[in-house]
C-alpha cells in the first residue's frame, strides 16, 4: 500500500489574480521596503506575472523611488536581459547596464526543493563576477551588489538546496508559507487541469469535489443580481471556474455548433487568447476530440480548430506557451481565411468600436488575399468568402459607438452574459 510522505504532492490548489495580489500587498514589509531593490530579477517566464505584480506594489508603497526594472536570465545565452512591457510585443531585450552597487532582488513564483532558486543565485554570481572583472580592467571603481529573494509561495517541504547566509538573514521575502500540494497560478493557464479545484484553497479532504466547487464558485464569482447595476468605477472579479461555466452555458443555450458551427478561432486581442483556449477545449470536449496538438517540432499535421492570434499567426501552445502568445509560430496570413468559418472571441463588448474595427480589418484583409489570389492566376473556388462570427464573454450595457455587420448581429453575435459598465477583472488578466 502507498504510504505518502511529506515529499508527496497530495492534492491541487488554485489561486486567483486578487488573491496573489493580496500575498503581495502582504509582503511588501517594512524590511523589504528597506532592503529597497533597485532591480527585480525574475526566474522565468512566471517570475516576470509575479515581478510585475511585485514592482506595482513597490511603486505604490515608496512613490519616491523609482519602478524597479524587471531583468531575467535568458536561458539560451545566459546573459541579463531587460523586460520590456509593451502592451502590443512585450519582449526582452539586452540589458546593457551595471549591476554595481545595485539591490537586486530575486523573483520566483514557488520556492519548491529550492534547488532552482539556488542554481539561478549561482548563474547570477558568474554574471556579476563577470562585471566586476569587466570593471576593474576598465579601471572603473566597483561596489559588489546586494541579493535578495522573494517567492509567492514556499512550501513546506525539506530543501535539497540551501540558500547564502546573508539571504536567509533579512533578505528572504515570502508572501505565503504553503502545504506541498500542486498551485495553479492564473498566469499560467497551460498547467491547469481542466477542472481545477476550488479558488485559493485545495477542496477538504473527503468532501465533495464539485459540492466544494459549486460552493466556491458562487462564494468567489457571483453572478450580478437582477435589477442591481454596478457603478462603472467599480471591479468585478471572477474566477477562471465561472468563466469556463458561462462560456459553456453559452455554447448550449446559444446552440453555436447548431447555429455556426466555426472551423476557426481568431482572438481579438492577446488578452482574448485565453478564452479562445477555453472555447476551442470546451467544443473539442463536445465533440469527443480531447487530446490537445501536438509540438510543431513533430510535423504534426494543422490542429483542428485552429487559433489565429491577432496578427493571423498561428497560436500554437505546444511549443512555448509564453512566447506562441507574444509572436505565433508561424504566419498563416489573410490567405488562412478563406473558406472558414471565423468565430472573432474578444473578452468584453464594450463599445463594441475596437471590435467592429478588428471585424472590418478581417473582412477587408480576407477580400485583398481574394484579390491577389486572382492576380496571381490562384483564384479562390466560388463561395469559399470566409463567414465571420463574434463570441464575447460579457456585452456590456453601455451606448455601443460603432456597429457590426448585420449578418453577425443576426444569427452570429454569442455571448455568454449580459454586464454592466464595471471593470471586470478576469484571472487570467494580469
């Protein structure tokens, strides 16, 4: 008989965007507001969600220094580089600055067996052993950097790593001690199961699992009252499990297969890529198809239901699920568009003119591809114009500025709930 021990993950948790922003806003304490980093180093990709929320909450606790910038270690080059944060192609990019004299803090989302951290504090010292000795040939003068950590989540687990004395003795900075169970974070939706347990803590034991997730769900993310409008400067949260069951409702009740049937997912904006996710697992589910593509790197044929981010490349999370958000893999182009069914998915509707604005840009790039196709003698076969539909998670009631075709308004326009003009803030929106 298995007997589990305390190196045994035992069960999942899932936490949500508020609930890591409160383990933040929790341990900015006063000894990290005096330790005062200048630069926030992250360990991979899931570091950098976390060093943002991080950096956020230094900014507002001492608006007197400066936003400390997010650094990383690139895993290809292992030089420092610099996140830049461009709402449209956030990347990074060389960081050509000095680390002399510098607080540098170390970001990490979960100090498991503490050997990752421990290995990345030892890629950082040869970095600053090279800068020192870059320096002193220089005959620059040179001021060793001070290192700290700071982790979301430290499980309570034994450590096959130990941490420098000089961190464990003030620098060491933890939002929340943790039992060792699996943590879904929100910004990292390809390591959810499909049907996560509850928000911020794993279901008891013995009890029922979607009892507890029923209770969850409407302690967590209520659904808005008849009747009581929410004032526009307020925010209404909800957790990734409400969403999955308004977005599943939709599809039943607005019969979109009956209605649409759409051979293709294109997101409206990076933000919406995520509940494209969601939609294209939920109607493969429904058709019986539940394994998901295969790595480009196999050759594997194109996955049915494909995403297209907004630039019409290929959304493929089978290989880099962080970066096939930022860049695709590869350029399908307007081309891809003909003889599909195009199901547009954005997250709200609110005045609806950014997504009538993306419809007509589809409409107009599908028509010039057409059109080039002729020129170039590869005429596209009689009817195979693209169809386009609209999926929204909320249509907010708000005057609407611009107007979508008619043919969608009609019989193509989904949407799985009715909101008032609140922000709404989804998890999987950092």
């Amino acid at each position: 008989q298995h007997r589990s021990s305390e190196m045994d993950v035992q069960d999942w948790r899932s936490v949500s965007v508020h609930y890591v922003r409160d383990c933040i806003t929790k341990a900015v304490t006063p000894s990290m507001l005096e330790f005062a980093p200048d630069s926030l180093l992250a360990v991979g990709d899931d570091g950098k969600e976390v060093a943002m929320f991080l950096r956020d909450e230094l900014r507002v606790r001492n608006s007197a220094k400066p936003p400390a910038p997010i650094l990383s270690i690139s895993p290809v080059t292992d030089t420092l580089q610099l996140f830049v944060e461009s709402p449209y192609n956030p990347r990074d990019v060389p960081y050509e600055g000095s680390l002399s004299g510098l607080r540098l803090l170390v970001v990490d989302k979960v100090d498991n067996t503490r050997q990752a951290i421990v290995s990345y504090l030892s890629q950082l010292q040869v970095l600053i052993d090279a800068q020192q000795q870059a320096h002193v040939q220089a005959g620059q003068p040179w001021v060793a950097p001070q290192v700290g950590v700071f982790v979301l989540h430290n499980k309570r687990r034994p450590k096959a790593a130990d941490l420098p004395a000089e961190v464990m003795a003030g620098r060491y900075f933890v939002g929340e001690e943790s039992d060792n169970v699996q943590i879904a974070y929100p910004f990292n939706l390809t390591s959810m199961p499909v049907q996560q347990p509850s928000i911020a803590h794993a279901h008891p034991s013995g009890s029922s699992h979607s009892a507890h997730r029923g209770e969850v769900m409407r302690r967590h993310s209520p659904a808005p009252q008849a009747g009581a409008a929410m004032p526009s400067g307020c925010i209404r949260s909800m957790s990734s499990h409400y969403v999955e069951s308004i977005l599943e409702k939709a599809v039943e009740e607005q019969q979109l297969v009956q209605r649409f049937q759409p051979t293709m997912l294109v997101a409206a904006s990076d933000g919406a890529l995520a509940p494209a996710r969601m939609l294209r697992n939920y109607l493969r589910h429904r058709a019986g198809r539940t394994m998901p593509d295969q790595p480009i790197a196999t050759q594997a044929p194109t996955p049915d239901l494909p995403i297209l981010t907004p630039r019409l490349e290929l959304y493929h999370e089978g290989t880099n699920p962080y970066l096939a958000h930022i860049m695709g893999v590869r350029l399908w182009g307007p081309q891809s568009l003909a003889g599909q069914k195009v199901l547009v998915v954005d997250k709200a509707d609110s005045t609806r003119s950014t997504l009538a604005a993306f419809v007509k840009q589809l409409g107009d790039a599908a028509a010039a591809a057409k059109a080039e196709a002729a020129e170039a003698g590869h005429p596209w076969l009689e009817g195979s114009d693209p169809q386009f539909g609209v999926f929204v998670l909320h249509n907010k009631k708000v005057e609407k500025t611009a107007d979508l075709p008619g043919n969608i308004l009609a019989d193509r326009y989904f949407c799985c709930e009715e909101a008032d003009n609140a922000n709404i803030a989804y998890p999987f929106a950092t």
